[in-house]
C-alpha cells in the first residue's frame, strides 16, 4: 500500500512471498499462490478463473 509520500507500507513481512500476498474471502492474508514467473503463473490464473466460472470456488 502507498504511503502519503509514495512509498510503500511493508504490509505482512512475515509473509514468505513478501510484498506479495493474497486475500482471501474471510479477510485473511496469505502468501501468493504466484511465483513471479508469468509462465508459472498462468497455469495458476487460468485454474483460479475456472474455478470463478464454474462456480467451485
């Protein structure tokens, strides 16, 4: 999240895959399911919005 000043809040340092996190529908934080790797990626993007239009999320 960006501060007043334009730099980031080091939001959940604790976090494996720190800056990076995911939300989840209960509020909760979590470590990212992405690697950074858009190759990678992709498959798990494409699972998730599978699971979003089929209705098994």
């Amino acid at each position: 999240m960006a501060r007043s000043d334009g730099s980031l809040e080091e939001e959940y340092p604790h976090l494996r895959t720190f800056p990076h996190h995911h939300h989840l529908p209960d509020h909760s934080i979590v470590e990212s399911p992405l690697s950074g790797s858009p190759r990678q990626d992709i498959r798990v993007v494409l699972h998730l919005i599978e699971h979003f239009l089929t209705g098994n999320e």
